[in-house]
C-alpha cells in the first residue's frame, strides 16, 4: 500500500506538472510530494522527472511509468467497481440470446425468473451468429466452441440426445435395435436453419459413426414440430435429452438405441470481456450453471 501511495503522487505530479500543483491535489506540502518521489525514485534506481524551478516533465523511464501506472489504477479502479457491485442485487433489464433450441429451456428460465423476479428478461432465439458486443447483449447462450478472445465463456454442461418414438408407432413397425434398423423407420430429422444441413444424429458402434445415410419422412428448422409428430405415432427423432424429459416421464415417447448414442454437444454461456460482470449477468450464469444439468436423465 505504501508503494500504492507514492504511485499516486508520481501521478499527480505528472497531472499537474510541478510538485506545488500535486501537493495542493493531495493537500499535503510540496516537501512531503518532493521527498515521495525521492525515495521512489530511490526504490526504482531511476530519475522520473527533469526539474526546474517552474516545471516538471518525464524522463523516458518515468514516461514508461505513468503508462503502467495508468493501468494499475484502472484496474484497481475496476475492481473496487466490481466488489461494490457485487453486494447490490440482481435487478434490470437483462438481455440474452439463446439458439432456437433454447426455447425448448423455458422451463429453466420460468424457475429463474421465480428466482430473480426484479430482473427484466429480454430473450432472443435465433440460431443465426449474433455480435455480442455490436448487438447489446449481456450473455449469449450457444452450443459449440467460443474463439472470439472478447468474450468470457463458461460451460454449462454436455446435452446428450435420445433417438425416441411414440409406443403406438413402435407397436405397428417394432422397435429398431441396431441404428442400421433405421433405414426402414421413418425419420423425422432436424435441419439447420443457417445451413440448411440435416443434423446428425450421434449414433456410434466402437469408434465408428454409424449415423448417416437415414431416411427422411420430415425435416423441421425447429425440434418441436419434430417432438410433436413423433409423439403423434409419425416416426423417430433424435432430440436432446432435455427437450423431451417430460414426454419419456409421461411415457408418451420410448428411448431407444441407448448404447449406440454418445453426448454431441456442449451449452456455453459467454459475455464480453470488457464489461463488468454485473449482479444481474452473474446470477444469470451462476443459476445456469447450477440448474442445467442437461446431461442427467
């Protein structure tokens, strides 16, 4: 703290440019400012200033100094922000972007929102890339790597999937047994809307994918109207897990091909780096993190 101290009257010299002007800032005599930048000087074993009787200006070492001494400050500054900011509570507007599949969390958001109800959700489903940063958003909800060294990124979990289908359906057509079974099942299959891709679905014998080459009876941009048709006896889609708890709870989907499935994706919650991590985003993450466990059964 003591060297905290006399960078501080190195840098309000540098502001006012003579040891008279930091030490009326400082309310202290011009001695103690002159005997504070002597003795860092001393610390440092180099000379800060040129001094004449109107004026100081930096050497090149004390130029080198202020440039540190600037950062030290802000992120004390920061710091000090962040600290203070922690102990208010979660309250405002909160703007966060999900991928469509995220509507499919809304059962998550209703209990964060019980949780936190002064916090002002504002929800965006696209699976389109977003500019966090440009767009706004506080935090955005993805699947997948992050690589943009802007942002701040914590994972949520790996999101395992389940090939299901309804009980009447696999009454008339049997239920498959081997993912090579599928070929005479009607598959109601998942397609990206920013691609047009159909999704694979991770299904693996060994080390071996065996998931391609399905049928297609439908495709959809989004996984409702897959989970509804399956449940309707019109064939077998492979969902998240999450997506259909209810549905294998209720028994009106079945499981199966369980041991050919692997987890194929990973929930990330990112936010930008240079914005302070405030009440609201932070309890946003911390419940994300505590309550989306979307790999467990």
């Amino acid at each position: 703290m003591d060297s905290l101290g006399a960078l501080n009257v190195f840098v309000r010299v540098t502001e006012a440019r003579s040891f008279v002007g930091a030490a009326r800032r400082l309310g202290v005599s011009p001695s103690a400012v002159g005997k504070a930048i002597a003795r860092l000087e001393a610390q440092l074993g180099a000379r800060l200033f040129h001094r004449n009787t109107r004026s100081v200006a930096l050497t090149a070492e004390g130029g080198l100094l202020l440039d540190r001494c600037r950062r030290i400050f802000a992120e004390i500054e920061a710091l000090t922000g962040e600290l203070s900011a922690s102990q208010e509570a979660p309250r405002g507007r909160l703007r966060v972007s999900f991928p469509l599949v995220g509507m499919l969390l809304m059962p998550t958001l209703s209990a964060f929102m019980r949780t936190y109800p002064e916090i002002e959700l504002d929800l965006d489903f696209t699976d389109r890339i977003v500019d966090v940063i440009e767009e706004g958003f506080d935090a955005v909800v993805r699947t997948g790597e992050v690589s943009d060294s802007r942002l701040m990124t914590r994972s949520l979990g790996a999101f395992e999937h389940r090939v299901v289908g309804s009980p009447g359906y696999f009454e008339r057509y049997g239920r498959p047994t081997s993912p090579e079974d599928l070929m005479a099942h009607a598959c109601l299959q998942h397609r990206y809307p920013s691609t047009g891709k159909l999704e694979r679905w991770p299904l693996w014998r060994d080390d071996v994918f065996v998931g391609g080459g399905l049928s297609t009876a439908v495709t959809a941009s989004t996984l409702e109207p897959l989970i509804y048709l399956a449940e309707q006896g019109h064939g077998v889609t492979c969902v998240p897990l999450f997506s259909v708890r209810a549905q294998l709870a209720a028994g009106t989907l079945i499981p199966v091909l369980e041991p050919f499935l692997r987890s194929a994706g990973m929930f990330r919650v990112v936010w930008p780096t240079n914005r302070q991590l405030t009440p609201k985003v932070r309890a946003f993450v911390d419940f994300l993190a505590a309550e989306l466990i979307v790999g467990r059964a």
